[in-house]
C-alpha cells in the first residue's frame, strides 16, 4: 500500500499533511496505538528537518508499508542551487555554520545536502565523518548512498562520542534504518520500521 503522496516546497507552511498520511498509514496496516505513535515521532522527526532543506528543493512525502513493514519517503529535488547559493544561505546564519546539524537528524539533512553539493564546499563542520562512516552499497541502486544501519556499526566500532548520540536519538532509536541516496538531481531519504 502506498498513501497520497504529500507535495513539499519552500512554500509548505503546513506540514501536517506528512502526519495525516503517516497515521492513514498506519490505521491501514492495523497498528495499535503504540505503534501508531512510534510511526508518527518517526514522522515529525523528518518534518523537524524538512524547512531548512525545503529552501532550496522541492520534493514529495509518502508512506509505503506491506504488512506491518513501513517506508516513510521523502524526495526532493535540487532547485537550480551551486555550491555559491548554498554559501549565500549560511552567510545569513548568525554564525556563518549549519548549526542545524547537531544530532542524528540535522546530520541526515546535512548527509542528503552532502550529496547535493561538491563534498568540498558544502561548509558543514563534523559532518564528514559522520557522512562517510555510513556510505553503503544499496539495494536500490543509488549513485551514492548513506545508512544509519553502516552508521551505527562504524559508531559502535570507533567512537565512543558518536555511540553516545545514537543512544539519545529517537530516529536511532526507532527506526530500523535511515537510507539516504541520490540518483541525478533526487535524494531520497527513507526510514524503515517493521512492527513484526
């Protein structure tokens, strides 16, 4: 089953529709209400990242699930952005940095903005571990893919700091996997959560 899918654009001030389609969702597949709210903090935890990405793509959510084994999706596409358009944004920034990415979703949205940009000029600080410690093959045949399941066993092999903030993070916590791959000017980001 896959729901509606969810327009996203810079545009978006309401992004309730991410929720609306994740509890459709979840009603379909007969979660009980625990599971239900386990999939929709899933959920906000993508909206939480959406804004800062949504300035300079556009994209679309939906929810795939085939017996109690979800999807939640996110495509956005790359709006005509350079690496020049991107270090306009962050000059706005009080700080001159993407302070947004502190924690394992900024760093997600940092990963999939990785991918959108020459690895070099895309001026996010301690990211580039955290990008490279989760490059995986795919199934899916990406061009260039991350994973928080390759993430979690570099963490879990080489720092102790990276562990620590896995421990804390309720997508690390929840999910079963966090994809994020890129095939032309698309990124998609796909968390996995099976209820079975």
């Amino acid at each position: 089953m896959k729901t509606d899918i969810f327009e996203l654009s810079e545009s978006s001030q309401n992004l309730e529709g991410i929720l609306t389609e994740t509890e459709k969702a979840a009603q379909y597949g007969g979660l009980d209400s625990k599971q239900t709210i386990r999939l929709r903090l899933l959920a906000e935890e993508l909206i939480g990242m959406l804004p800062e990405m949504l300035e300079y793509c556009s994209g679309k959510f939906w929810v795939e699930c085939k017996n109690k084994d979800y999807e939640l999706h996110v495509s956005v596409e790359l709006d005509d952005m350079l690496a020049a358009d991107r270090e306009q944004l962050m000059s706005v920034s009080k700080s001159g940095k993407n302070i947004a990415a502190k924690g394992i979703m900024g760093k997600i949205r940092a990963a999939a903005e990785m991918m959108f940009v020459e690895y070099m000029t895309l001026p996010v600080e301690c990211t580039t571990d955290f990008y490279s410690m989760g490059m995986a093959l795919d199934p899916y045949n990406y061009a260039s893919a991350w994973t928080l399941s390759q993430y979690r066993v570099e963490a879990k092999k080489k720092d102790e700091e990276k562990w620590d903030e896995l421990e804390k993070s309720i997508v690390a916590n929840l999910a079963d996997d966090v994809l994020v791959g890129i095939k032309g000017r698309m990124v998609d980001i796909i968390v996995k959560k099976s209820f079975e």
